[in-house]
C-alpha cells in the first residue's frame, strides 16, 4: 500500500519564469482580494526566496519576484 503525505503551508504555483535580466517570477491563482490578502508575503520555491510584488484582479493572480527580497522580524 502506498501512502501520500500532507505539506504543511504548501502553495500551488500556477507558473514560474525567468525574466531575460535573470529575475525570477513565480505565479499563484488568487481569487479575490481577501484570498490576495491571506497569501504570505514572501515565499521559499525551488531554493530561492520572492517576495510578493502584486495582484492582477482582472486575471487572478498574484506575482512574486526573485528582486524583491523579503526581510524577516527578528524576536527580542
């Protein structure tokens, strides 16, 4: 019997690119502007980190890029 295993915070990439200038794009499906605020601000995909730089509401979807580094909170 074969088993599946769940990913916790596991995000379905609709696409992802490389610009001509070596800037990587990451693409997600989001629906409406409440699910665009629920998505994370920065995400972690092949290796490499993007931060969120914008939504198309006329096309549901919501980009990343390579070039817009996201900063982390330290704990004090």
């Amino acid at each position: 019997m074969k088993t599946a295993k769940p990913l916790e915070n596991a995000l379905v990439v609709r696409q992802a690119a490389k610009l001509p200038d070596g800037v990587g794009v990451v693409m997600l499906d989001c629906f409406d502007y409440d699910a665009f605020k629920r998505t994370p601000s920065g995400l972690e995909y092949e290796g490499e980190l993007y931060g969120r730089t914008g939504w198309n509401s006329d096309k549901h979807i919501v980009y990343y890029r390579t070039d817009a580094k996201p900063a982390f909170g330290l704990d004090r």
